[in-house]
C-alpha cells in the first residue's frame, strides 16, 4: 500500500494512508474508486489501468478499494 500511495504522488507513511482513507470513504457502490472525486486525472488514469490491466498494482488497488468502502 506504501508503494502505491508513493505511486499516486500521495503521502505514504502508514499514518498518512490510515488518515487519506478515513477521509475519502466511497459510500455508494455505484462510485467506481477510479471515479471518485479525490482523485486527480492523473491518478484516476493510473488506477483505471492498473484494474483493466490486471497488472501488478491490481491486488493492491482491490485492497484500497475495500479500505475505502469499509
């Protein structure tokens, strides 16, 4: 998740994810996370592809989605 955070230009010391996460919750299930409005372009992009490409982030931007909707 450290690596991730650092991926997506956002502070990435464990206290600073457990903060980004308890501020950006997705409550609705029809917000897909790529879409969410705390994203940047850029970032929305990065998570779009690592989803639709099954790549190496894949397992770890599952785990940030259900984080955000726990």
């Amino acid at each position: 998740m450290n690596t991730l955070f650092e991926q997506l230009g956002l502070a990435s010391a464990d206290a600073q994810i457990d903060q980004f996460i308890n501020t950006h919750k997705l409550f609705s299930d029809k917000v897909k996370l790529e879409d969410a409005t705390f994203w940047t372009d850029a970032q929305s992009e990065f998570l779009r592809e690592a989803i639709r490409s099954d790549s190496d982030w894949s397992e770890v931007v599952d785990e940030l989605n259900t984080r955000l909707r726990g």
